[in-house]
C-alpha cells in the first residue's frame, strides 16, 4: 500500500501553511515527495514540521552545517534525489 502525494495546489489550507513553512525551512524550490506524502495526514505533517525546526534547524551536540552535511551524505548513500 502507498500513499500518493498531496500536491500543494490540492492541499487544505493547514496543509498548505505547512507546506509553505516547510518549503522556506528547506530553502525555497519544490518539496521532496516523502513531504507530499506526509500532506495526507495533515497532524502528522505539523508534528513533522515542528521536530524538524526544533531538532534540525537548531544548534545542539552538532551544529546546522554538521547536520546539514549529514542529511547530504544519507542522501547520497541512499541515492535519494
């Protein structure tokens, strides 16, 4: 069983804000499809959202470019685009 995407054309408005917040988090352009996914779930994709700024996007025991380094090379280990 797989979830389709919910494009952001398509999305409920809480949806759509989520999107968005995401999008500026991610640095602006198309969202992955994994987050389009999430769009179906619209509690799941605000939890999603609100972890990823809480433990990404901020300093802890690494610090963002070292988190930002990391997701780059799981990206290309798994040949994620």
């Amino acid at each position: 069983m797989s979830i389709p995407p919910l494009p952001p054309s398509a999305a409920p408005e809480k949806v759509a804000q989520a999107y968005s917040r995401l999008q500026e988090l991610f640095g602006g352009g198309e969202l992955p499809e994994v987050v389009l996914c999430m769009g179906q779930v619209e509690p799941f994709l605000r939890d999603f959202a609100m972890n990823y700024r809480k433990f990404v996007c901020t300093e802890g025991a690494l610090d963002v470019r070292t988190k930002a380094l990391l997701a780059l090379a799981a990206a290309c280990q798994s040949r994620c685009p």
